[in-house]
C-alpha cells in the first residue's frame, strides 16, 4: 500500500493525473478505509473537474467500516468533499466531528477556520468590487461571529513552536477584523513569517 501512494505521489508530481487517480483507485478497491489515499484522490478528483466520483468511494468506506458513524477520517473525508462542493454548513459539520481524533483534527480545524473566514471561497478583498444587496448590518454581524469562532479554533489549536501555518492562520484572522490596527498587526506578522 505504501508503494502504491508513492507510486501515485510520483504520478502527481509529475502531473500525471490520470495515472495518480488510477493508482489511488487501485488502493481504495484493495482498501476502502485508507482515508489518506481518500483525501489524495478528492484533491485529485477535484484537479480534474470529476468530484462527483468521490461519492462512490466515500460509500464504499462507509460499508466497509465497522465503526463509520465515529470513524473521524471518515468525517474529514466527507466534511473536504462537502467543502469542495461549496457546502460550508455540511462540511463544518463533519470537520467538527473529525476534530476529535488526534490524527484529523489538526487538519480539519485548519479547515474550518479556512471556512469561517472565507465562507464563500472568494478572492480575499474581493468584497470590494461588489455590490452590496444584503443588510449590511447582517452581514457584519455574521463576519464578527465568523472571525470570533475562528479564533476559538485558533486557541484551541496546540501547535509546535515556529508552526508557520498557525502563524498564518492567525494573521488572517486579524485581517478579517477589517480593523486597521489589527490588519497592520497583521502585515508585521506576514513580514515576519517571510523574513
């Protein structure tokens, strides 16, 4: 099985989709509950514009387990491909469920703060190009609950010391403040991260 990741990791790399999506379907009929091989072939899926053909892998996972209503790799799987398909609600969902496993819950609670501060997966400071039709109160209230929660996650993440990605999930936080100080904080903070 590892042979066959690293022969479709190989594929990849060398962009050679078909052949990684091949090898990965290969492992996921030997072994449907290898999750990792999962979330490769979603991303894969995903790259090529066939996402739909998640769906079939996902519930051959789910009849194969024993334990599919705790399996958190299971979760994490569903709540990417929810998030992949624009369903934000149904993918914080399972990505609050797979937190609870040491193994995805560093990853899905990346995810869910990825989500809270981007809900609708735009160009961050696209908004400022639009028109706005919504209450604009709302909306800022939503944004302030948004950001409020992604902090949590954020606290309740327990990185290593020097984590890059924590230190950039915070900086997009406080830039999703929309507050000047905290976007300038912000800015130092990038700066830091890259120098």
């Amino acid at each position: 099985d590892a042979a066959t990741v690293m022969m479709a990791d190989l594929m990849f790399r060398k962009n050679e989709y078909d052949s990684a999506i091949f090898h990965f379907q290969q492992l996921l009929g030997r072994k449907p509950n290898h999750y990792e091989a999962l979330v490769r072939l979603t991303e894969l899926l995903r790259k090529a514009g066939h996402l739909e053909e998640c769906a079939g892998f996902v519930n051959q996972a789910e009849e194969s387990s024993n334990r599919s209503s705790t399996d958190a790799g299971l979760y994490y799987c569903k709540g990417l491909i929810d998030w992949y398909q624009n369903n934000t609600n149904s993918a914080l969902k399972h990505f609050n469920l797979a937190r609870n496993d040491a193994e995805w819950s560093e990853r899905a609670t990346y995810n869910m703060i990825e989500i809270c501060l981007n809900p609708d997966n735009e160009t961050i400071g696209g908004e400022t190009f639009e028109t706005i039709d919504a209450d604009p109160n709302e909306k800022q209230d939503s944004d302030v609950a948004a950001v409020r929660t992604a902090e949590n996650l954020l606290r309740d993440l327990k990185p290593k010391p020097g984590c890059r990605k924590y230190a950039v999930a915070g900086t997009f936080t406080l830039v999703a403040t929309k507050s000047k100080p905290n976007v300038e904080k912000a800015l130092a903070q990038f700066v830091d991260i890259v120098a």
